[in-house]
C-alpha cells in the first residue's frame, strides 16, 4: 500500500463532536469516518480516482479456528474497500 498523507485539518468543535459521535455509531475512528465521507463526496461527485487504492483494513486480525489452515477470507474478513457491518448483540438467554 502507498504511504498514507498526514493533513492537518481544522473544524468547528461542533462538527468534530458531530462527526466523533458519528463515527463511534458505526466503530470507526473519527479519521477514518472523515476518509470515508470524503471517498463517497468525491465518488458522488465522480471525481474519485479510478486507482484509488481500498480503505486500510483497522482492527485485529480475524482469529483463526484451532487446527484450520484456512486465511481470513474463510474466517469472516471484509474484503479491502468494503464497510464492514457490526453484528447484532447476542443475547444471553438463562
């Protein structure tokens, strides 16, 4: 992957907190929801670059099951570029 830029970037308190909060809902970080908006902005608009590379994948790695030889995609990886969707709570049922 190609070094990322570092910007500097000044906002209004109150939309910091907006897009903090925002980002949070959905398990981002605040920078890495500001990247998203901006990717969909620029693609709306049809100006985001065809080699424009994925999103970085943020986390841990997906945890392998004992004894499987299989790589992240058989343990429920998001392919790069994509918005991963949080599952639901589990309930615990006594």
């Amino acid at each position: 992957m190609a070094e990322r830029k570092n910007i500097l970037l000044r906002l209004d308190p109150a939309v910091h907190d907006a897009l903090a909060r925002w980002a949070g809902d959905e398990l981002r970080s605040t920078t890495a929801q500001i990247e998203l908006v901006l990717r969909r902005a620029l693609a709306d608009a049809g100006r985001l670059p065809s080699n424009v590379g994925g999103l970085p994948r943020r986390g841990r790695p997906p945890k392998a099951e004992p004894g499987s030889e299989a790589g992240p995609e058989a343990a429920g990886a998001v392919a790069e570029g994509s918005v991963p969707t949080p599952a639901p709570p589990s309930v615990n049922e006594h």
